[in-house]
C-alpha cells in the first residue's frame, strides 16, 4: 500500500518472488527438523548481496540503506524469520573493528556471504541488563584471555567469526556501563575453537538459525585483534547496534504478520462453510481488515523511522516505538490468522504456525516489549526515582 520509489519497488519485488521461489519450500522442508538454513540458500541470498545491502559498492555491497536492508528483510520473513536474520550478520557486522586491510579482504565477502559472524552479547546473568555483562577480557602478553559465559548465540557454530563482548576492567557499580570492550575474532566456519565449550539451546522456533550457550575457558584471542575503536566502548557499541536491529525487528515482524495474513486470506477464500467460503462471513472479513491495518499502520513505522536514520541520527525513541508496536501487532496478527485456519491453524499443515512462533520471539529479542516500553516512558517522563 505504502508508495515505494521505483527502485524500492523493484528490490522489494525481487526479495518477495526470492523468498516465495526459493526460502518458502526450504523453510517447509527444514523448520520442522529444526535444521539451519543451507549453505546453497545462503549463497543464492549471496549472489543477490543480501548479506551486503549496507556495505558500499566499492567493496561489492549494495550501497543502500537501514530502508532497503530491513524492506528486503520483511519480505524474506515473510517465507522465514531467520533468513531475515541471518542477514544481520553480514551486513557491516564488525566493520568497525577491521583495519583497511581486513575491510578490503572481508567486507567483499561479507558482501557475497562468504564471511558471516554471530553476535555474542546477552549471557545467563545478562540479558535485559545489558551493563550486567561479566564475561571478563584479561590481558596476558600478545593475548586477550577470555572467561565467562555467552547465551543466545546465533549461527555461532556456523559463524566465520564472531563478536564478543566482554569486560576489561571490573565493574563499578556507580559506573556499570563503563569497561565492556567488543571484540571481532575469526574462527573455523563450522567448528569452535579450543577454549569455547557450546551447548546448542533447543527452542520452540526460529529455527534455521541455531542459538549456542558459549563457555569460555582460557580462550585466547590475539590482541591485534582487539577491536581498535578501544576499551571500554562496548556498551555504546552495543546499544547503538541495537538501535538498528530494533528497526530490523519491527520489518521482520511485519513480515510474520504479512505471511500469516496471505496464508489466511488464501485459505478464507477455500475452505467452505455453510454452504460458503468462509471468507464471505463479516466476522472473517472484519478480522482481515483489521490485520492488515494493523500489519500496514507497523510497517508505516518501521519506514519512517528507518528514513530518519538513513538520513541522520540515532531516533531510539522512534525505533523503540516501531519495534514495540509491530511485535505486539505480529504475535496478534499470527494468532489472529491461526484462529482464521481452525482446527488446521493450530497443525504444522500451514506455514501459519511457523509465522505465530516466531512473531512470538519479536516481542523478546532486541530487547523485550517492557524494555521499550522503558526506554519510551523513561523519554517521556524522566527516569523514575529522580
Ligand atoms: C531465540 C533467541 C535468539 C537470541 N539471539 C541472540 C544473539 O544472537 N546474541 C545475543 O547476544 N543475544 C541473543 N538473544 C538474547 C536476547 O536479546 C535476550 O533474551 C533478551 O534481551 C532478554 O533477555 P533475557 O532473556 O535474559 O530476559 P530477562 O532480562 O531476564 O527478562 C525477563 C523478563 O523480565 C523483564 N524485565 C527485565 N528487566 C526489566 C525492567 N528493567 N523493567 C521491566 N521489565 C523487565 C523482561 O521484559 C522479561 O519479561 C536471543 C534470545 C532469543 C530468545
């Protein structure tokens, strides 16, 4: 509905026939096995420089903005969430932290990719509380020796490298944020490294990525390759990368509640009841109607807000507001289109179910609805307690 420049038009075309073409039937076939998405999709998503939307042309990206990365992302998420994620992990993932020469070697085949990392923020004690980070970085000669403990990694297995943020200096409790340091390592794709114990974590859905529970034990990681933005940046770094991933999120939940919604309206149109397809009944039309406003009224956040970034600034309050709304709208939106299909909603017959779990996830990840919901009031009114 929304108007689109033509060359907007075009990708979104192109990702929406990519998805439906090529990730739909792969996403039917592996979601219910619970597998990751195949390397033959992650090069074909390659070939077409998915991985490489934000990263300039001079380097083999695309060029492009927060726009265009999350408006492919919302009609990939439209066959599978995680291969709307998976893309977040090429991207410019970790440009920060390369010399020039890394960037003229990796960020081409970021680009293609060919070189994918995982994100290792949130821990068993850290997730909300991002300064809750206890993962400790000590120094010892050339190395950084890493201790502690990283949950939720996804595609960390996978992964030809990885970021990981950890703590230089012990905590001061006046001062918590202070002394997190990011770090970019690379690692054998497929495999981890002495010094990294991975448990997989077995989820109720967004599956084709899987998520790892890291220990590190002594795992050394050499310090030239210490991120060189420098100690201590980590917090910022953190929360300035989520800002973006917030605005992937309300794109990505759009796109759960988009698939759900054709899936639904396909099937109202089929399934006959009384003697009519059930798509005649107001009480079915009426649900559409207002699924699709709600899933259009989302997806207008998620544009402007990504607009507004692209042109300059943060706009965190504007990006929290777009992730909150369109999570809330997805998990309704998916359940609201499960309630369209019956009996057969509530089956693994229809991609609906995959849509309702994973919309599920939206309202968790990248911070949960009641982060938002904080950092929104806290704009609005003050922090309390002041
Ligand atoms: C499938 C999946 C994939 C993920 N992938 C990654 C990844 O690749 N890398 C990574 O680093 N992390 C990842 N995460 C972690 C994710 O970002 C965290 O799960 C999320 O930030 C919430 O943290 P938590 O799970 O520890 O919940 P908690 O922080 O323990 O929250 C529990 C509940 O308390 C509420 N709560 C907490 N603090 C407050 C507060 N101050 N005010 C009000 N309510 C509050 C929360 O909203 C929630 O309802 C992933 C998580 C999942 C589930």
């Amino acid at each position: 509905v929304t108007s689109l420049s033509a060359q907007r038009q075009q990708l979104r075309d192109d990702a929406y026939r990519f998805a439906m073409d090529e990730v739909l039937p792969v996403a039917n076939e592996l979601d219910p096995q619970k597998a990751d998405i195949p390397r033959e999709l992650i090069a074909k998503m390659g070939e077409r420089r998915y991985f490489g939307i934000l990263i300039p042309p001079e380097y083999d990206g695309l060029g492009l903005g927060i726009f265009e990365y999350c408006l492919v992302s919302e009609e990939l998420t439209r066959a599978w969430m995680s291969v709307a994620s998976v893309i977040a992990r090429g991207n410019g993932l970790a440009a920060w932290s390369m010399t020039d020469d890394e960037r003229e070697e990796l960020l081409p085949k970021m680009a293609r990719g060919e070189f994918i990392g995982a994100f290792a923020l949130s821990e068993p004690g850290a997730g909300s509380d991002v300064a809750g980070v206890a993962c400790r970085a000590d120094r010892d000669g050339d190395d950084w020796v890493i201790n502690g403990e990283k949950m939720w990694v996804g595609w960390a297995k996978a992964a030809d490298f990885m970021v990981l943020f950890a703590r230089t200096s012990p905590m001061d409790p006046k001062q918590r944020q202070a002394g997190i340091t990011p770090f970019f390592f690379r690692k054998e794709r497929d495999a981890f490294p002495p010094g990294i114990e991975a448990r997989l974590v077995d989820k109720i859905g967004y599956h084709g990525m899987s998520s790892w529970h890291l220990t590190f034990t002594d795992f050394r990681i050499a310090a030239r390759e210490r991120v060189p933005r420098g100690e201590g940046t980590g917090f910022r770094t953190a929360v300035t990368g989520l800002n973006t991933a917030r605005i992937h999120t309300a794109a990505r939940a759009c796109g759960a509640a988009q698939g759900a919604l054709d899936v639904a309206m396909d099937y109202a149109k089929q399934r006959v009841q009384f003697g009519r397809p059930i798509a005649d009944f107001q009480a079915i039309r009426f649900k559409v109607a207002d699924m699709a406003t709600q899933t259009e009224v989302a997806r207008r956040m998620w544009h402007s807000v990504a607009d507004a970034v692209d042109a300059g600034g943060l706009h965190d309050l504007e990006a929290s507001m777009a992730k909150l709304f369109a999570s809330e709208m997805a998990e309704h939106v998916t359940s609201e289109a499960m309630q369209i299909l019956g009996g057969v909603g509530y089956t693994t017959m229809y991609a609906v179910e995959r849509h309702w779990r994973d919309a599920r996830l939206t309202k968790i990840f990248e911070g949960t609805s009641e982060i938002q919901k904080r950092i929104i009031s806290d704009r609005l009114l003050g922090k309390a307690g002041r």
